[in-house]
C-alpha cells in the first residue's frame, strides 16, 4: 500500500472542491448542455467517485491521526459538493427533481450491434427481429385468450373494458398486505402439498415476509418486487434463494434464470387450471401481455425505433396500464440500472424453460419436482447452458448458441 502524503491529498481535495463549485455555476447558469441520457450516466459516475471518495476516507479515517487532521474538512466540502453537483445535474439536465411526479423518463438506445453482442453473452440465437415477432405471437395467443375470458363476463370482445371492471375488484384501502399474505400462503400450499412441484425447505416456508414500498420508490416500481420479502406497491432482500446453492454462480446472473423463471411458473401455473375464474383469468393475461410487450418496446427502443414516449404509450394501448403505471415501467427499464435484455428477459427465459420442460418432462426423462429442483440447484446461467447440463450434452470452450427453443406455446 502506498502511503498517503495527507498534506498533499488535503490540499488536491480542496482544489478538486474548488472546480466541482465552478461546473456547479455552469450549469446552474444554463453555461454547459448535454444530452439527457449522457447527463444521467454523469450523475451516476459523480455519484460512484464519491462513494469512492468515502471509502479512501473511511479507510484511514481516525486510523491515522495526521490523516484524519489534514482530511476532515476538505473531505466534508468535497463530499458536499459532489452530492450538490449530482442533484443539480439531474434536475437541470436531466429533468428529475426529487419528490417531483413529473420525473423524466431518460435513456439510450445501445443499437443493434450491441443488442446482438448481449443475445450472444446470454446464449440467445435469434436476432433481434426474431424476439420481437416472437413477443407479437405470444402476445396474440394472449389476446384470444382474454377475449374468451372477457366474453364470459359479458364484455364479448372489448376485452379492456372487461380489464377495466376486473381492476375495481380490489381490497379496501389497508387490505392488500393481508390479501398478500393470503395469497403467498396459497402459493406455497399449491406448489408443496396440493401439487408437490417443488421442495420448498421449512425454513423458507416460515422466514419470508412483506415490507411497503415507500412512494418514490413505486415511480420506478409501481406493483410489486419479491425475494424472501415480498414488497408491495399500494397506494398513498436480505437472502435471495439462489444464495443457497452453488454461490459461484452469481458470476452468471442472468434475468433469463431469475426472472423468466418466475414468469415459468405463471405458465405452468394456467396450464394446471389455476386461475379457475374469468376475473382470475384476465388478471393472469394482463400481466402475460405485459410480458409480451417487454419484448417489444425494449427491443424497438434500442434499435432505435421506439421514443421513450411510444414505449409508454404501447403499454397503456395494449396491455391496458394506467399512464403512471406504464411510465414508471418504462422508466425503471431504460433508466440504466438494468441490463437491456432484462425487460425481455421475462417472457423469453419463461419460454426457454418451457422448452426444456417439454424435452426432460413431458418426454418422461425427469419427473416434474425432480425438473424443478434441479433448476433450483444448478443456480443462475443461461438457460441454454443449463439445458446442457440437465440434458448431459457436450460443451466446447467456443460453444455457440444453437437451440431455437420457440415453436409456439
């Protein structure tokens, strides 16, 4: 380790303090413009140099007492003023202002070359063109599923009327984190010992909980988010389960094996009978075509044949959200904390596991519980790499994505 020259880094904090206050006067005074998407990774990179700053601080912070004599003040300036600089950029060029509703929804296409590089990481063999045709079908199928579902409530074929009436039968205000815990109970009884499909340890059983999701956070996340603690949006994770097995890999996270096998279930969940009424039914397909619809606007987006604003306005035209619900989709998906492919990621990871179940179980080769815990103790990758695993099939250090797992549901 170098040693730290504190006199000098005292005196380089305060210089730096000094400059960071200059950019502030630019940019308040209207001196510097900038793209938004380019303004908001600048935030975001002011924001990580001073969680770095804080931690070259903590680190020898009261460790070292001439250290800690030279560095308190300018540290607490500069530390200061990064933060300053952070939410002015974001108000004044980015156009997000904390606690305002009016946030904008920033983010930047990455183009079809990068978008190919990722289907590429993540083992996919379609292009990009090929997902979206594959959203559109599915989110076809949906459709006619729905207009059943609306047709027996009386609504024939104007199904978002239909959605529209199924949205007024929810629980009094303060309810929903009973029903919520009502239906995780239902869940686990479903998945355990009505249908044994999965083991689901005692511990896990008995330890999940629900947290509320404050109301700033809903702009990003307007429904819900589950691990071990289920966290509801209503109006106004401390273990995830894949920390369990095989912990190395985290290194191959994918949304493909965490998220599309949430949305796995939901399939396997309608072809078992579950949802057994019209309501429930509609319920199911709103968030299937929701799904769908991920595929869509997130590709059209980085190709550069979506505006921020269209991606809203699919949502509200074909799934039938609300505007504030479809913006705070659209903004928790192209805000950049997520990687591109994670909104796709649902649908198409779901139907890759389908694939595979279709070749291991409905062939016979592995039983269904066997299936899922398997998926379960193998942990995250890409699915196509699990299908290898589960399947014993050869890999090469250059292997290549070949499955087409989509026929059609």
């Amino acid at each position: 380790m170098k040693p730290v020259d504190a006199k000098k880094a005292a005196s380089d904090l305060d210089d730096s303090t000094k400059l960071i206050l200059d950019i502030r006067q630019d940019v308040d005074a209207g001196k510097i413009t900038i793209d938004k998407p380019s303004a908001l990774r600048a935030s975001k990179a002011v924001d990580q140099l001073r969680g770095h700053l804080q931690e070259w601080f903590d680190f020898f912070n009261a460790y070292d007492p001439l250290f800690t004599w030279w560095e308190s003040e300018p540290y607490g300036k500069s530390t200061v003023a990064l933060k300053d600089i952070t939410l002015l950029i974001r108000k004044k060029l980015v156009g997000i202002t904390p606690g305002s509703e009016e946030d904008a929804i920033v983010g930047e296409p990455i183009g079809r070359e990068d978008l190919l590089t990722d289907l590429k990481a993540e083992k996919i063999p379609y292009t990009p063109e090929e997902l979206m045709s594959t959203g559109e079908a599915e989110y076809t199928w949906c459709e006619a599923e729905i207009i059943k579902a609306s047709t027996e409530l009386g609504y024939g074929v104007d199904w978002r009327q239909a959605l529209e009436y199924v949205k007024t039968l929810h629980v009094e205000p303060g309810k929903q984190p009973h029903l919520v815990h009502e239906l995780a109970l239902e869940a686990i009884e479903y998945v355990t010992k009505t249908h044994d499909l999965v083991t689901v340890p005692p511990v896990a059983a008995e330890t999940w909980r629900t947290v509320m999701m404050p109301p700033g956070r809903q702009k990003q996340a307007p429904f819900f988010l589950g691990e071990e603690k289920i966290m509801v949006s209503y109006p106004t994770a401390d273990m995830p389960h894949e920390s369990k097995h095989r912990v190395y890999r985290k290194l191959f996270h994918t949304p493909f094996w965490t998220e599309g096998g949430a949305l796995y279930w939901e399939l396997i969940l309608w072809d078992k009978g579950f949802p057994v009424t019209p309501e429930n039914k509609i319920g199911m397909l709103f968030w299937r075509m929701h799904r769908c619809v991920r595929i869509i606007f997130s590709l059209k987006f980085h190709l550069g044949l979506m505006s921020a604003q269209e991606c809203v306005d699919i949502l509200v035209e074909r799934v039938g959200h609300e505007k504030a619900t479809a913006e705070g989709e659209v903004r928790r998906s192209l805000g950049g904390d997520y990687t591109p492919l994670y909104q796709a990621g649902y649908m198409l990871g779901a139907l890759q596991l389908y694939a595979l179940r279709k070749e291991v179980v409905d062939t016979g080769k592995m039983k269904e519980k066997e299936f899922h815990d398997r998926i379960m103790r193998e942990n995250s990758m890409p699915i196509e790499l699990l299908r290898a695993l589960v399947r014993e099939l050869p890999l090469e250090r250059d292997y290549e994505a070949a499955w087409r797992f989509y026929q059609g549901m």
